[in-house]
C-alpha cells in the first residue's frame, strides 16, 4: 500500500535524536517526546517516518508489543523511506528479533555492499553477529573506513574461523535467539580483548525483573554448554550472554553530540 500522506521527516527525526540522547532509564522524558510523536502522527497518521519514530519510543520503554504490531503495521504500508529512516527501522526489526523482515531489507545493502556499507554499517554488523555469519562479518572487515573501531569483532570471527567453529558461531547465536526472541526488547553487543583475545558480549534487553533476568541468563547459558558438549569440540571462551531489563539500556548518544 503506498503512503499518500505527506512526510514530514526532519521533524521526526529531530524527534528521534531526543529519544537517541536518553537513557532508556529515563522514562518520563521518553513519554514527553513520544507525546511530542503521537501529536505530530494526527496531523499525518500513516506517515512511516512518524511510526518508526513512535516505534522506538516504544521499545525504548520495553511496550515490545505495541512495538510489534508497529513493525507490521509500517511494513504493511510500505513506500521508499529515506535512509536515516531505514536504518532506524531495521535497527527496530532486528531490537524486536524480526530477522525475516530485517534480512529482506538487509539483502540488496549486502549485494551492493560498496555502495551501501557507509550508511548501513551498523545494522549490517549486527545482523551479521545475530546470525552468526561469519562470512557476512569477513565482507565488512574489507571496508575499514566504515567499520573503524571493530577490529576485534573481526579479530573474534578470525579466531571462529581458524577453529573451524563457523558452524559452532551460527548455531550457538540460533539458540540465542529461540530462547529470547519472543521477548526481545534489543540486543546489543560489547568487544573485550582484556584477556588478550577478542570476546563478544551479547546484550540481551527484556521487559523482565532482575531475577527473571538472571534465570534467562542461565538457561541461555546452560543451554550453550550443552551445546558445545554436543558437538565434541572444545568449547571457545569468548563469547557470553547477558540479559538485563530494557531500562539499563544506555542511551545512543551522548546528550552534547551533535546530530
């Protein structure tokens, strides 16, 4: 269906860079700025820009269904999006664990990589880790001027590579996702080499309590080390899961960075 409503973009992406300087922590600010959203989206109710804007005021506050039936709602609408917009979108889909909709979006950027990996590097990497690809993430590592700073993400999938536990990584990140998806607020992921080798931290965000938090955790991790015990390899140390509530989501900018 095409989106016949007129766009109004730069507001809501101003919007967007009030919501970006926020801690997830902060709520009552994220509620006055998706107010400031919801008033904008009765002047122009099926502008896509709007509700992906209105989207990740959403996951922001952990309203994962709400969030959800936003995702559906947008895709259902369809029409071109400006970059910025798609980028922010796909960061919602994949936020929300929707891989089949970000992998359709994420396909053609991935084919003409050369031409698209400066504006969607950061979703294509973190596809890349949610999947488990190793390959995907060795196509990045060829652009280092998009990928500056993420040299032990690479370092880490040589690491899978040399071990031949490509299969290992994909599967491992699979379970990741089964055991968390339905839940998913946003994933989110830390490089470390403080032992002298690349790790990868995943990040799970949910809309639970500490202790539902701590006992995801577990079974995520017990289910990793039955894993590994599975496949008759020597298990890798350097990758973890943590699952936190969505309110210790730091904020995506800092609040004096320029948009």
């Amino acid at each position: 269906m095409e989106n016949t409503m007129t766009p109004k973009p730069q507001v809501f992406e101003d919007l967007l860079y009030e919501l970006f300087a926020l801690p997830f922590s902060r709520t009552a600010e994220i509620k006055a700025v998706e107010q400031k959203i919801m008033a904008e989206l009765q002047k122009h109710p099926a502008d896509i820009c709007g509700l992906i804007s209105l989207m990740f005021a959403c996951i922001m506050q952990g309203n994962r269904s709400k969030a959800k039936e936003l995702a559906y709602k947008i895709w259902e609408i369809g029409g071109t999006l400006p970059p910025f917009f798609e980028l922010v979108y796909t960061e919602n889909l994949l936020s929300l664990g929707l891989i089949d909709m970000a992998t359709i979006l994420l396909k053609p950027r991935f084919e003409h990589l050369r031409e698209n990996v400066e504006d969607f590097y950061s979703v294509l990497a973190k596809f890349s880790v949610m999947t488990g690809n190793i390959g995907l993430l060795k196509r990045l590592e060829a652009f280092p001027n998009a990928s500056e700073g993420d040299e032990l993400l690479f370092e880490f999938a040589t690491l899978y590579e040399e071990a031949n536990c490509q299969a290992q990584f994909k599967d491992i990140q699979k379970l990741v996702l089964e055991h968390s998806a339905d839940y998913l607020c946003a994933y989110e992921y830390n490089l470390y080499d403080d032992r002298d080798f690349a790790e990868v931290e995943i990040i799970i965000y949910v809309n639970f309590d500490d202790i539902s938090c701590l006992k995801m955790q577990s079974n995520i991790e017990n289910k990793i080390e039955a894993y590994w015990r599975s496949t008759g390899k020597e298990r890798l140390y350097n990758l973890s899961v943590i699952v936190r509530n969505i309110k210790q989501h730091e904020s995506w900018i800092e609040e004096d960075e320029e948009a």
